[in-house]
C-alpha cells in the first residue's frame, strides 16, 4: 500500500506531514510518498531521525497551494505545487490514495479536475464521522455542494451508505435525512423529493433508510448516516464542534473552582481523557471526499503529526476496502432518468 501526501499543505507543513508519514512507515507498514519541497522534507526527515529509502519516497514541487488561492483556480495554476502533483500522481496509478491538509476548496475542486468522479456521480461530498458513543456517524455532506438536487442526496446516501459499511463497521448502516422533524411530510421540497427517492431506494432494498431525522440525533446512536445538503451540513458541523469546545471550557472551570472540585477532576482525570479523545478530530485523521475515483483524503488544515498518521490510516483503509469500487459497481441505481 502506497499512500501520496501532500507534504507542504497545512499549517504545520512539512513538519508534521513527515512525523505523521515516518510513523506510519513503522506502525501500518504502508509506503509513503512525501510530496512537496525536497530540502525542506529531507531537514524534516533528519529531525525524525529518518531518511529516504524503499518505504520513504519523496517527489519534488516547488509551488505551493495557500489558502490565499483562488480554490477552483489553484491546482490549475499551480501545476507544480505539492497538491497538484500528488492528485496527478493518484490519477497515473504511482499511489493508492491521496491525504492532504491544504485548502479543503482547493483540494476538492484539484480532485474532480485530475483525479475525476466516478462516472454518474452529480458531485463529489465530504463526509465527516463525528462520535456517537458507538462506531460513529457519518454526516454527508458537510460543506462541498451548498445547493443540491434530490438525486445529489440520494448519491450521498448510497455513498455515505457503502463508506459506513467498509469503514465504520456498521451492519446495514441506517440512513436518515437531516429535516426540521421526524414526519413524512416534513421539510421543503428538496426534503420531501429526497425523501421520496430515498424511500423507493430502501422499498428496492438497496438502502436502509429509515426516514427522517432531526438534529438532536445526530449523536444519540439512532443514525449510521445523515444525509443533508452541504449548507446544513456545514452548520450543524460547526455548532457540534463550537458546541463541544463550549462544554469542555465549562466543566474545565467547574473543576478547577475549589480543592475539593480539584480533587474530583483528579479522581476522573482518565474518564475525562478519554471522553476529550473521543471527540478529538485529530483521531479520526480526515475526511474523505466521496464520489472521487480513487481515495482522497482531507486532514486537518492544523493537523499535527498524530492526526496525519491517522489520516493515512483512515486513506489506507478506504483504499483496501475499495469504497469507490463499490459506489461504481451501484453507480446505475444511483441516477435519476431526465423526462424529456
């Protein structure tokens, strides 16, 4: 398995690209392609204590895709920056998947250019998994297409679908659509239209729709799946994580006002730890965009070295379970027919 990184994206490019990449190397047994300025990567390398060699390959760029770059321009303007190179490197077969932590805009628009859709996938979406206290939900999509189509929504749903059963582990995944309620009848046309496409799916059993959801269930473990439009999505992406930022900054004051709080924080210090990691992007890695032809992976713009590492695995993982593969093998029971 050969995973191709994006070694100047992010905020702490290359340094944390190559830690996450050496690790990697030792704890997957993957091989990696660092991809980017080869002086700066080769310091990075020495500073881990590691060199190029049959495992560590690292490809010359000289540009760079900043977040200042016009997002459906940059890749195509930049053809020799780190981004582009490692997506052209994906599409002529020298890798298995693609993981970067540059512009998300950028990286989505350099994918549908080089790397393509699957062919009869409408358009590419991002799918996060945010913590549910089981194996996750996937919400799809959170942020790559703003306005969207009943049948953009039914994609996303047999997509996110396939991706929860290969990689999250789900059994029959249920997938529900994001609605101001739990009812039928609920929602604007987009919501009733997708409903209707979804419920036929699942009547054909091809999906396990199981109707409409509301907000409050993202979380709660009744939902494998959400399926919205990438506007909503983004929103409630956001709100979950200001929202568990919030809570964190609130029990942290509660705990730190007294010696006898101080002591109970002490006596639930490893609780604690493990309900912060739970909700910790970093263990998760990234976000994959679904819909692309081969596995393209979104970290982190502040990634560290934990969660690149994380990232390949995640990249790793969809490239061994041919997620993509499945989505095209669907690709027919995924297209609405045009009337004329």
């Amino acid at each position: 398995m050969k995973i191709i990184l994006d070694a100047m994206g992010g905020d702490n490019a290359p340094a944390s690209v190559v830690e996450g990449a050496v690790r990697a190397c030792g704890e997957l047994g993957v091989d990696v392609v660092l991809v980017g300025r080869e002086a700066e990567i080769d310091q990075c390398l020495a500073a881990c204590g590691s060199a190029r060699g049959e495992h560590i390959q690292v490809v010359n760029a000289t540009e760079v895709v900043t977040m200042e770059d016009d997002p459906s321009m940059a890749t195509r303007r930049k053809k020799d920056s780190s981004m582009a190179v490692a997506l052209t490197m994906l599409k002529n077969g020298q890798g298995d998947a693609v993981v970067s932590a540059g512009s998300t805009g950028a990286l989505l628009t350099g994918a549908t250019l080089i790397v393509k859709r699957i062919r009869g996938i409408r358009r590419a979406a991002m799918g996060p998994v945010l913590p549910n206290g089981g194996k996750g939900v996937l919400l799809m999509d959170c942020g790559a297409n703003v306005d969207c189509t009943p049948e953009y929504l039914l994609q996303f749903a047999y997509m996110g679908s396939f991706y929860a059963e290969r990689i999250m582990g789900c059994e029959n995944p249920r997938v529900a659509l994001l609605n101001v309620g739990t009812e039928d009848t609920k929602g604007g046309v987009l919501q009733k239209e997708s409903f209707e496409l979804l419920r036929q799916a699942a009547d054909a059993g091809r999906i396990n729709f199981i109707g409409n959801a509301e907000g409050s269930d993202l979380m709660t473990g009744r939902v494998d799946v959400m399926i919205t439009d990438g506007f909503s999505g983004n929103v409630m992406l956001k709100t979950v994580e200001g929202a568990a930022k919030f809570m964190f900054s609130q029990l942290k004051g509660v705990l730190y006002t007294s010696t006898k709080n101080k002591l109970a924080a002490l006596a639930i210090k490893k609780d604690l730890s493990g309900m912060k990691a739970m909700l910790d992007p970093a263990e998760v890695g990234g976000t994959a965009m679904l819909g692309i032809s081969k596995p393209v992976i979104k970290a982190h713009g502040s990634s560290d070295g934990r969660a690149i590492f994380n990232a390949i695995r995640q990249a790793a993982a969809c490239a061994e379970a041919d997620v993509a593969g499945a989505i095209e093998a669907n690709i027919e029971y995924m297209k609405i027919e045009k009337e004329t």
